[in-house]
C-alpha cells in the first residue's frame, strides 16, 4: 500500500504548481504523456512511486472520472444543429480522443487537434493553423476566426 500524507487541499495546489512549471522539452506532451504527468503526479501528491503513478495515469485514462459541465452537451448539440464547425484544440495526450469518446462527444466536432499529435502547443499559432487545414481554410483567416479557450483551472 502507498500512503499519501498530502492532503487534498495540498495535492491540487501541488497539480497547479507543477502543471505552470517550466517543462525543459519543447512539448508537455508526447504521445501518451507519461514522462510529463510522471512528473506532475510527484511534485503534486510529493509520491515518486511509480506504482502509485501508473494506477492514477490509469484512473485519469477512463472517461468514466470526467464530466462535462452542465449543459455543454446540449450547447454542442446546438451549436452543431446550426451548421457550426466545431473543433478541439488541445495540449493533451494520446488518451484525449478515447476520453471524448468515453464523454460522448467525439462525434460532434469536425476535428480533434491534439498537441502530442501535431507536435504544437497552444498557444502556437500552429496548432490552430492544424484544425483550420481540416477545413480548407488557409493559416492567414486565422485572425477571422472565433474559438472558445476552456481551461481546466
């Protein structure tokens, strides 16, 4: 068994410091993420074990510990209903589209853009520039283009 002395309170302030912390590699986030939330799972919860890493990676793997807010589903319906092109732009891992999927809400966007993917991070213009290519529309409309930042914090 793998005692954790943080406190909840202490983990989740742990999670924002080493989330903000400089990452000494161009991209967080290279296909399954492992060696990013390595890190971030022990400067959160201050447990190195890997262990005890590989059963909260797993956790965080089932969309069944996720959950939209309260109405985006309903809002994604609509937006979708009106001939809105929808599209996720992420600085995430591989797991992203089966989490989408697990959410039931992959079917709705035109294009998942994730930076593990893309080799981008937001905010680089040209992770943006790989959802606006699914649609044929050229790098330089960017500016003319609407998009909804939605952080986890």
């Amino acid at each position: 068994m793998i005692g954790l002395r943080a406190s909840a309170s202490e983990i989740k302030q742990g999670f924002k410091r080493a989330f903000s912390s400089p990452w000494p590699h161009n991209l967080r986030y290279q296909g399954d993420g492992r060696p990013f939330w390595k890190l971030v799972v022990s400067e959160a919860t201050g447990c190195s074990d890997d262990r005890y890493f590989e059963e909260v990676y797993e956790y965080y793997a089932n969309g069944d510990v996720w959950h939209l807010p309260n109405g985006a589903h309903e809002i994604l319906l609509l937006l979708k209903d009106a001939g809105v092109k929808l599209a996720v732009v992420s600085n995430f891992d591989t797991r992203l589209r089966k989490l989408l999927k697990d959410l039931n809400v992959l079917h709705l966007f035109d294009a998942v853009v994730i930076s593990s993917e893309v080799g981008f991070e937001k905010p680089d213009v040209q992770i943006f520039n790989a959802a606006l290519a699914t649609w044929r529309i050229p790098p330089l409309q960017f500016s003319q283009q609407s998009y909804v930042d939605i952080s986890v914090f």
